[in-house]
C-alpha cells in the first residue's frame, strides 16, 4: 500500500539535503537550508522532528513495503525497502530502507551543524520530538495524561493556520415517496484562522561540572523540563483564554456542551453522558480533577460500601477511559469525543543550552525548554463540559 505521508515526509527531508549540500562531497552547510526559517539549531531541530515523525507514522498502521525505495540524488542513497514488520505490542514499523535513510540524513546534518558551533551541552539544541508525536494514531488503552487523548497531530510549516470547525448539525434525513422532494440536512462549518503559540521557560544557571559528574543529569533535566512545557500547553488547551497569549481553550470555545449540577456529582456525570448519547456523539475519554476523582472514589452507599466497588459506579461512567488531570480546574469534568480536536505543532519540544557572557566567566549553564503549538476544536458539539459544584 502506498503511504503518501511517509512519501511526503521523506520528500521534505530530500530537498533540506540537496539545499544543504555543498560542492564539497560530504560537507553540508544549515545556512544554504532556505525552505526552513530560524537560526542553525532551530533548522537541525526541525530536521530531526521530520525524522522521528517518518518513523512514527507507523502508528497509522499503513504499511510501506510498497515504497519504491528509490531516494538516490541530492545527497541522498538508494535503500531498498523491507517488507512491514512489527513487534509485539506495537504497530507496524515502516520500511526499513526509509527509515534508515531519514536516520542518515539527520546524523548527516548534526554532525556539520556541530561543525558550524552546535553543540549538545555549552550552546546549541536537543531535540525531544516524541514528547509530542505528530500525525494520526489510535488513543493508548490506558491513557496517561490528557495530551494522549489528542490523537489527531498536525505539523505545520508557518506560524499561521486555518481549520474547519463545525457550527451547524441538523440531521433532517427521512423516508420520501416517489417523486416527492427530499428534505434537506444542515451541516454548517466555518474556516478558523488562528496562529501557534510560543510555550517556553528556563532552567537556574547550573554548573558545568554537574553534568560531567552526574551523567544522568541532563536526562533529568530533559524530562523535567519537557513535562514543564507539555503541562502549560494542556492547561492552555483546557482554560486558555481568547484574549491572551496561548491557545484557545475548551471551556472558551463557544459551542461546547453544558451540563449544571443536578442532586450530586454521580447524577450530573451520568446526565452528562446521556446529553451526549442523546446527540448521537461518541465519547472517547473523561477528564476529572484529582481532587473530584477522590471524591468520587470515597463515595459511600447507604449501607457503607464504596460506590468505586458497586455496579452503579460503573454505570455512571460506562466504558469510557478516565483521564486524572490537573489541567482541568477543581470543580469542572470535560467529557468529549478527543477526535474532534486537533493538536498543531510548529515546533517540538526542544531543549537549547547556553554557557555564553556572564555565565561563560562563571563556568554555568543555562537551558531553555521551548515549543510551538496551536490548538483546534473542530467540532464543538463533540466536547461537554460538567459542572460538579452544588
């Protein structure tokens, strides 16, 4: 089967390697790359993120044993493509030939932007890409945090984008006799331009010779600030306001759902549900506050049984996944088909390192973790938002 997003993918990583190339065979040079804007470790980063999403796309489970295989020219080798492969418990992985060209060419590039002064710890990027992964894939079973309910990525290439969203469904299809004039449904969508959003903060100065003697130091620190960024941009996605600087979030998105307290928390979460059923959508996953699941799960019924461990419990919420967030305010639980949204990324996570000035004279480093993402309800009506305070 043809993968025309794999196809496309490598098609940008082929034409990055034929600007950088030079006259000199082997030497490569960032400043030549014209079809990607921002400085040496910005191009590099974006490079890497075209790599790792080439291997990701294999969570659309497409297989790619029908690639040609025929990446020659411009700096580029040929590799024959392997038959789809897999391993137990994930997807597919694409073709190995691709794969390991697109390795390749990142390896290629990093290796002369380190020549041009990138370097991995004193001044210059590392790239974290699979903190956020780009493309179409399934939900995990068992969803860990409310980014993974987004299963809908879509890279961009400016800081500008446009959507679709949905304003208007009326489903006005019925039985018509011969010769009479069919009845019209109204699916009413309008085009949303919007931009992505910077979303960054620094580390303290730290000193240098912490990393030579804590080896697992910057993987810390990658983790630690990495989640720091993931965490305001899902805060962003939930409660992010129109007027300020971030992605506009679910509960100012005119359109969503509603449902008011009614008797106690189980009742209006088991009305929200049926809100939802009734209008013919799919719910995929809840969204409840930490402090509302414990409430939740301390419920007693009459005779003291928890109501976590009686049958009524699992009624309320069917068998639809329940995500734990503090991305979602005390108070407030979000039910919602996590389809109908969409995640835009300009830029993955990357970490940037400096040892420059002040912090040079000091022998002290300083790290900035930095991404950039926009966000998109394209179908308001998918997504209800629950009141739990009496």
């Amino acid at each position: 089967m043809d993968h025309p997003a794999l196809r496309a993918t490598l098609a940008e990583l082929r034409q990055i390697m034929a600007e950088a190339k030079t006259s000199n065979p082997g030497v490569y040079d960032m400043d030549q790359v014209k079809s990607l804007s921002g400085t040496k470790a910005e191009k590099l980063a974006k490079l890497v993120e075209l790599n790792a999403r080439a291997a990701e796309l294999k969570a659309i489970g497409h297989a790619a044993e029908n690639l040609d295989g025929d990446l020659s020219g411009d700096g580029a080798q040929r590799y024959e493509s392997a038959p789809m492969g897999g391993t137990k418990g994930t997807a597919p992985s694409i073709g190995h030939g691709a794969r390991q060209w697109a390795q390749e060419a990142a390896q290629t590039l990093a290796k002369a932007a380190e020549q041009h002064g990138v370097k991995a710890l004193t001044s210059g990027a590392v790239d974290a890409p699979t903190m956020v992964r780009t493309g179409l894939f399934t939900m995990p079973t068992n969803p860990a945090r409310l980014l993974d309910l987004i299963v809908d990525r879509q890279s961009v290439t400016g800081n500008e984008f446009e959507f679709l969203r949905q304003t208007v469904r009326t489903d006005n299809a019925a039985a018509v006799v011969d010769a009479a004039t069919k009845p019209t449904s109204i699916y009413t969508v309008t085009s949303v331009p919007d931009r992505v959003r910077v979303y960054a903060h620094l580390s303290e100065a730290i000193p240098l010779r912490l990393f030579a003697d804590h080896r697992e130091l910057s993987g810390f620190l990658d983790s630690e600030m990495s989640r720091g960024v993931l965490d305001a941009l899902e805060r962003d996605i939930v409660s992010g306001a129109v007027a300020g600087e971030n992605v506009v979030g679910i509960l100012n998105t005119a359109g969503v759902g509603t449902t008011a307290y009614a008797t106690s928390v189980p009742v209006t979460l088991r009305k929200a549900r049926t809100a939802m059923e009734s209008a013919h959508e799919a719910p995929t996953a809840w969204v409840l506050n930490p402090t509302d699941a414990e409430g939740l799960d301390l419920l007693t019924t009459a005779d003291g049984e928890y109501l976590v461990d009686s049958t009524a419990y699992a009624n309320i919420f069917g068998n639809i996944p329940k995500v734990i967030s503090t991305s979602v305010p005390a108070g407030t639980a979000l039910l919602a088909d996590w389809s109908q949204c969409r995640l835009i990324v300009r830029q993955g996570t990357t970490i940037d390192a400096d040892s420059s000035g002040v912090l040079f004279d000091t022998n002290r480093v300083k790290l900035r973790a930095e991404g950039r993402f926009g966000f998109a309800v394209n179908r308001p009506a998918a997504f209800r938002v629950i009141d739990l305070t009496p």
